[in-house]
C-alpha cells in the first residue's frame, strides 16, 4: 500500500517570493508521482508528473518538482509565486505497472500568495 | 471538448433523506473514480469503474453508500439514507490509461458540495 504525506497544511508567503510545498511518500512498489492544483470552488486539475526519465519535472505555470528516491520525496518549487497561485496542492502517487490510474492524494498544502 | 460534468453542484439535505449524486466522465474514457474530500480526511478514494464494471469498493464507508454506471456516460453515487458526516465535497474523475499503462492523469468534475442538516 501507498500513503503520501504533505507536513505543512498551510504556506503563506508574499508575492514574487520563491516557495517550496513538501511532500513523502511511503510505499514497498515502485510509484508514478503527481502534483494537483485545486483553485477554490473547482475540481483538481494535474500540475506535472514523474512518470521516469529525468527526476527534475517542470509543469505548468512555472511550478516544477524533484523527485528524490533516497529521501522519497517529491516536493514542489515555485521561483516567484503569483497571487493567482492562491490554491490547495495535492501530491499524489500511484503503483507503477497497474492497469490502472488509481491515485492515493496527500491531505493538501494551501498556498496562500499576499501582496 | 466537454470536461467531467457533475450534477448537482450544491445539495442541503436534512438527514435521513436520500441523495443522488450523478457524474458524466469525459468520452471515451475507460475509468471512472469517485472520490469524497472533507476537511477532516483530504480526498478519499470512495469507488473506481473500469468499463462500467465496479473495480475496487473498499472505499465507500458504509453500506448506506452504493455507486452504479449503469453504461460509459454516466454514473450515480446514492446516499439512502444520508447523515450530517456524509457531508462533504464529492468529486468524480475520468481516466484513459494509454497504450494500457497508467498514467495518473486523472479529469476531475468541479464536485457536488454536499450538506446533511
């Protein structure tokens, strides 16, 4: 079984400031990792991936993530945040090789940008 | 191209009465997930379909809670009879795994906020 964890529930930080939202994972098979984005009152739409390849994953809207297999983790880094990144993150995870896209999420980091 | 449509977006119930939460995943799509989000436990993984065939139910918490697809464009997630801990943010995903490997990129609806009184 996978389980992912997410230490910090929420980050403030201002505008234009560099912010990194973390995330581990534990499971005994090898995993697929996944960054979401929640914006308020909206489904999750899918930030970027580690699939294989190249452990540096950049995604969309300027956000990209390490994956780190010694330390399993996979956090999240943003140079400059916007306020329009104002939203919940999710760091998921799921079983390579299934046939399947069956995903177990984090609890969420709610980035909050301030002026 | 249409997204995942979710219906109804808000619900308020008082408790002990049924709800029916309805899904419509992307064309051509394979899987379909439900999932419930609450404050408390995150995003839960409730029940997934694969071909309309019910895969994996070990997540729905009760038997109040049952799902159905009755064909590929559509799903329901019933709640009889519901309770004020049912309430919650359900959302539904759809999926096409590609070439047959998975990808984890799911299509999430905007949710069905869902409020037991």
């Amino acid at each position: 079984a996978q389980s992912v964890t997410q230490l910090d529930s929420q980050v403030p930080v201002f505008e234009e400031a560099p912010v990194e939202l973390r995330c581990n994972y534990s499971s005994s098979v090898s995993v697929y990792l996944f960054w979401y984005v929640q914006y308020p009152n909206q489904g999750l739409q899918l930030l970027l991936k580690y699939l294989s390849g190249s452990t540096l994953v950049k995604g969309i809207n300027g956000f990209e993530a390490e994956f780190n297999k010694s330390q399993t983790s996979f956090h999240l880094r943003k140079p400059s945040v916007h306020i329009s990144d104002t939203a919940e993150y999710f760091c998921a995870v799921s079983e390579v090789g299934a046939n399947t896209d069956k995903l177990i999420f984090g609890t969420g980091t709610r980035l909050q940008v301030f002026p | 191209d249409a997204g995942v449509i979710q219906s109804p977006r808000h619900e308020v119930t008082e408790m002990g009465q049924e709800v029916t939460l309805r899904c419509k995943p992307i064309s051509g799509h394979d899987y379909l997930f439900w999932y419930r989000q609450t404050m408390m436990r995150g995003l839960e993984l409730l029940i997934y379909f694969n071909n309309n065939v019910p895969i994996d139910d070990s997540g729905m918490p009760e038997d109040r809670f049952s799902a159905k697809m009755p064909n590929a464009s559509f799903s329901t997630l019933k709640i009889q009879p519901s309770e004020p801990r049912d309430s919650a943010v359900y959302f539904c995903a759809s999926s096409q795994p590609r070439d047959r490997v998975a990808t984890g990129e799911l299509f999430f609806g905007e949710g069905s906020r869902l409020t037991v009184l």
